[in-house]
C-alpha cells in the first residue's frame, strides 16, 4: 500500500476510527495512540483490509483490539465525557448504562469489552453481534446480561458514595 | 419508527454499505430528523478531525513510527550478509528447527562475524542478528513476530511475505537490541499469517509473559514459536 492510498484510508474511514478510540479508552493521546497502531495493521495487512466485505467493520475490530490492549496496559484514564460524544436519543436507563460500562470498560475481560463496544457504541443488537464475534447468541446474552448486572451494581454504589 | 443501528448510519457515511442497504439507510435519514441529526454531527467531527490531523500529517506520523520500530527490532540486512547467510544456507540445512504447518522455520543467529543454525530454544545477547528461514510445502504468505516477556509484539517484516515452496529466508534480519530482553520468535504461514494472530499474541502478551513458557500465550494452531533466551 503506498503511502497515498494509506492517506486517503485515513481521510474516508480515519476520523471515525479515531471518535470510536477515544469511546473506548476515553484519553485523548491513548486514543491517537490506538488510532495509529490500527493503521498500522492496516498497512501491514492490505490484503486482510481489502478482502473485508465492510472496511470501516473490519477497521473497528482492530481498532478495538488496539484500544484493549492500550487499555490492558494502562488502567488509569483520563475521563472524558459522555457529551464530548455524538449521541443518538437513546433512553436514560441505556445512556446510563453505556456511560457506566464504557467508563470502567477495562475491568472486564476481553470479551465481554468486545461485547460491550458492539453492543453500546454500534448499537447492534444480539443477533448481529453473535454474527459479528462468531459467538453463540447465548454467549452474547450472558456478556450483556453481566454487563447489565455490572452497571446496575456500579450505579448503586456510586450513589451510596462507595468508591468503586 | 426502527431506526439503523449507529454503526449502519456510520458506514453510510463513509459508503460503505452495498448499494441496496445504503439506498434504504439514505430513505430513513432523509425523513428521520433524529439519524440526520446523526449523519449531519458525524460529517462536522470528520472535516474537524481532518482539519486537526491531515491525512500527509498522520501518513508521515506512521511512516516515523515504522522507522523506530524498524530500529527498534532492528530489521536490517546489508547486501554482505545477506550473501553470508545465503551460502550458510547450503551448509546449515536441512536441520532441525520449529515444524510450521507441513513445513517448519529455523533460525540464524550470526555473531562476531560466526552465523549459526540455533534451534528452537536459541541463546542470545544484544548485537546478535537473528534470520528466519522458513520451510514450506507449497507456497503460502509467512508472518514472523518477536514477542518479549515485557509485553511487546514487534513484527519483523513489514507486511505478510509470499514465500515460495521449499526453504526460504524470510527478508531482512533482527538484531537483538540492549538491553535483551527475553520472548519468542513467532512465524506463521497460510491462514495464520493474518492480523488476527498478531491481535491475539498483542492481547495476551500485554502485561508481561512468563519467561518460562515454551511459547508465547494466544498462539494460534498454525502459529509456531522458537524461544529466545537472553544470556
């Protein structure tokens, strides 16, 4: 890939990628940081990249990867918020929720944060996520149920004021 | 009124969906003030993000990024050795190495001068230079990574090499760098050579491997490993 075709992936495909990092790992420079390893892969991996029915879909994946790793690696972030962030209407009950897991996003393992960034930042429902990940729908029904129940228990106790 | 999901109205944006799905999302935006609202907020944060990072100035961002991390495995072969290793070649194989898919690799490892055939569990020190000779049993993309105990993923060539059948070196070599630093030397061929088994060493090596292991966690099946012991 020449370094003009790897500009204009970057100008079609880049600033969502980059909005998606800074979802995920909620830290500006962490964000660049996954932003750049995911073009990288890109670079190395053309030929994956051009086989890909849906480049931004194929993007995502490795960007999310990116970021978990990032995230694995450093757990303490910067939290940016939510507002910063192009929101759809959603509910209240759905809006907290996604805040509270996306915040503490790096506590889960990697599978469930797979789930979770399918699920709130794409909005996908089961089906397509279990299309998406190759995983049962009762595996994908479990990591949203967990994750549900997770955010539930951090909500109460971030209003009892227990730190968490 | 359903509304497209997010990532649907994100990959309209970018025309990234089949013509007939993108013709249906472009209806309901058309009409729906809320995914306009959408499309309409996410076409403002592309122009300000392009604005803020242009695409030359992000290309050359990773263009410096490959350069150290070139310096930082150190992939450089001049022409003189990679004669030396072409004719160590005819005097080291077939030997014993790594078994890879039908075939198997093998390392060089070349020292003051002295190249070596180093199995798959090789000693080494800052200033080595190692070289991956992969065998095939027909041709098939090779991928090789160095995976340290630290926790970092480095590939050794910059993008998947097609091999031929039969023994082959892949380009370029790997210096050892100072301080040494424990890992494994990874090669996968066929399927394996993908982003996905980089993904997978990146994720479970991040945080530090058991230097103990015989090879790195997250290998795939088609994935093989040769351990590098610092000495």
């Amino acid at each position: 890939m020449t370094q003009d075709e790897l500009a204009d992936a970057y100008r079609r495909y880049g600033p969502l990628v980059a909005q998606r990092c800074r979802a995920i790992v909620r830290d500006d420079a962490l964000a660049e940081d996954a932003l750049q390893n995911a073009f990288m892969r890109l670079w190395r991996y053309e030929a994956s990249f051009a086989a890909a029915q849906s480049k931004l879909g194929w993007l995502y994946r490795v960007a999310d990867r990116c970021c978990f790793d990032l995230l694995a690696r450093r757990r303490t972030r910067r939290e940016t918020s939510l507002a910063e962030l192009p929101e759809r209407q959603r509910s209240d009950a759905a809006v907290e929720d996604r805040e509270l897991v996306m915040r503490f996003l790096s506590r889960f393992d990697e599978r469930t944060q797979q789930v979770a960034v399918l699920h709130y930042l794409d909005g996908l429902p089961q089906e397509e996520i279990a299309r998406a990940t190759g995983w049962s729908r009762q595996t994908v029904w479990k990591k949203l149920t967990l994750l549900r129940d997770r955010a539930a228990e951090l909500r109460a106790q971030l209003e009892r004021g227990v730190p968490v | 009124m359903s509304h497209p999901t997010a990532f649907v109205l994100e990959r309209l944006a970018v025309d990234d969906l089949p013509p007939d799905e993108a013709a249906a999302a472009r209806a309901h935006v058309a009409a729906c003030a809320e995914c306009r609202a959408y499309a309409d907020s996410l076409a403002a944060r592309s122009a300000a993000r392009l604005a803020e990072v242009p695409p030359a100035a992000f290309v050359q961002k990773l263009v410096a990024r490959r350069r150290v991390a070139r310096r930082r495995v150190a992939a450089a072969v001049t022409a003189g050795m990679g004669a030396l290793l072409a004719a160590s070649l005819i005097l080291w194989l077939p030997r014993a190495g790594v078994r890879l898919k039908g075939g198997g690799f093998a390392l060089e490892r070349q020292r003051d001068g002295v190249v070596t055939r180093v199995g798959s569990d090789a000693a080494v020190r800052a200033g080595d230079r190692l070289r991956v000779i992969v065998t095939l049993p027909a041709p098939a993309p090779a991928d090789a990574w160095f995976v340290g105990v630290d926790g970092h993923v480095d590939a050794l060539v910059d993008a998947p090499v097609m091999t031929a059948a039969g023994e082959q070196p892949l380009p370029g070599s790997v210096t050892v760098d100072a301080p040494c630093v424990d890992g494994w030397i990874v090669v996968a061929s066929g399927d394996a050579a993908s982003p996905a088994t980089e993904a997978s060493l990146r994720a479970h090596a991040a945080g530090g491997v058991d230097r103990a292991r015989a090879a790195p966690p997250g290998l795939p099946a088609h994935a093989r490993a040769a351990r590098l012991r610092c000495e």
